[in-house]
C-alpha cells in the first residue's frame, strides 16, 4: 500500500505512547490537491438561524482512484483455490487530503485524512503535534 500526502504539511504519526515513529511528507507545492472554488447556496433558516448548503467546486491535482488489483478495494480477495483471504493491497494508493477534499469526493474510497480527533498529540498550546491514524 502506497501512502502519498497531497497535504501542505508533514503528517506526523505517533505511536500508542505519543511518540513520532513516521513522517510523511508532503508533495511539492505544484502536485497538492485544491479546490478551485465553493460557494454557498440558499437562504433557509433552521429554527431562525441562517442555513446554506455548500457546493463544491473542482478540485484539481487529484490523480484517478488506483484501487487494489486483487480486491479492488474491498480487503477481501479470493486465491486461486477460490477462498476468501484479507487481502493486504500492496499496490493499492492512498492519498492524504483534507477534510474538505474527502467532503467534494464522497464516493473516492482512496482518499483519507488525518484523525485529529481526541486520541491526537497535542503541545502545550493545544495544537496539533501528531496523529495515532489515519481516517475517512
């Protein structure tokens, strides 16, 4: 499995114990994933507070989904005596991205983002040091 981090920022990971065991890097500037534009739509109100729904422009330097050859992304792959085995996609490509970007691509399997949820590692000031995993 291919890990590759279309991010502006290195993705550190920690392990159990907080402590960084890998960085991935970025792309260079010119291969990082955007969106061209979103705009906002509507003028509902929820219970009296403004609502708009927002709609997702292009978004570019996202090479086409490369899903596993064996399983094609389900994890599961069949050998050739027919049973079922967990398959462990050597040349599957993952992307890293944004939150925003896995939002204007629902349906791409490929694409994860750092989980920045509690189990992070955050410094004194609160920010974010590492991640324990990655998610979608």
């Amino acid at each position: 499995m291919i890990l590759i981090n279309k991010t502006p920022h290195a993705i550190n990971i920690a392990d159990a114990d907080g402590q960084i065991v890998r960085v991935i890097e970025p792309t260079p500037p010119a291969a990082r994933v955007s969106i061209t534009a979103t705009t906002d739509q509507g003028d509902d109100t929820l219970d009296g507070v403004p609502f708009r729904e927002t709609v997702f422009g292009a978004v570019e330097n996202l090479p086409p989904q490369k899903l596993c050859s064996q399983c094609h992304g389900s994890r599961i792959a069949r050998g050739t005596n027919g049973y079922p085995y967990e398959c462990d996609c050597t040349d599957a490509v993952y992307y890293i991205v944004s939150a925003f970007v896995i939002s204007a691509l629902p349906r791409r399997t490929d694409l994860v983002r750092p989980d920045t949820g509690p189990t992070c590692v955050r410094d004194a000031t609160g920010q974010i040091v590492a991640v324990r995993a990655l998610t979608r």
